[in-house]
C-alpha cells in the first residue's frame, strides 16, 4: 500500500461505483489525517459529505490495499472510466 492516487475533479457517483468494483479496501486520506475506509457505506456517507463540504478534495488522496484496484482507480481517476457492473 505504497503508492497514493491524488484525487482531481471527480464525480463522487462514478467514484463510488468505481470503489465498490474494487476487490480490496481502498481509503481516503485527507491533508488532515483523516483515513476513511470507502469500501464502507457508512464512511462513504459521512466521509464524502464532509470531505464536500469543506472542500478538502483536491487535497485528498486514495490508498489501495489491492495492487490490482490501483489501476481501477487510476484509470477512473486520469480518464474517467467507470467499470462494467458485472
């Protein structure tokens, strides 16, 4: 869990489909500390609303415990893509 993806002008809807694609955690850090794991509903409500309102996004950066949903969310986050419910 080395490498971060730094988070620029996202939809939230396409990122939380994207996350919920992922096999593993992903977490969203802020300039503040804050860690939120994003594969939980729960944190997903609080965390993003929160995160929008103060509009700490472009501070925010994402975490993965999978290697493999890096490149999920890497794409997502430099080209937009949004994978295939399967």
């Amino acid at each position: 869990m080395d490498k971060n993806i730094r988070l620029h002008n996202v939809d939230f809807d396409d990122l939380i489909k994207t996350i919920d694609e992922c096999s593993g955690d992903v977490f969203l850090e802020t300039k503040d500390g804050d860690i939120l794991n994003l594969k939980s509903k729960l944190c997903q409500l609080i965390g993003l609303s929160t995160i929008l309102k103060n509009s700490e996004v472009s501070e925010a950066t994402l975490r993965c415990a999978n290697p493999a949903d890096e490149t999920l969310l890497f794409r997502f986050n430099l080209y937009g893509e949004v994978p295939e419910k399967e």
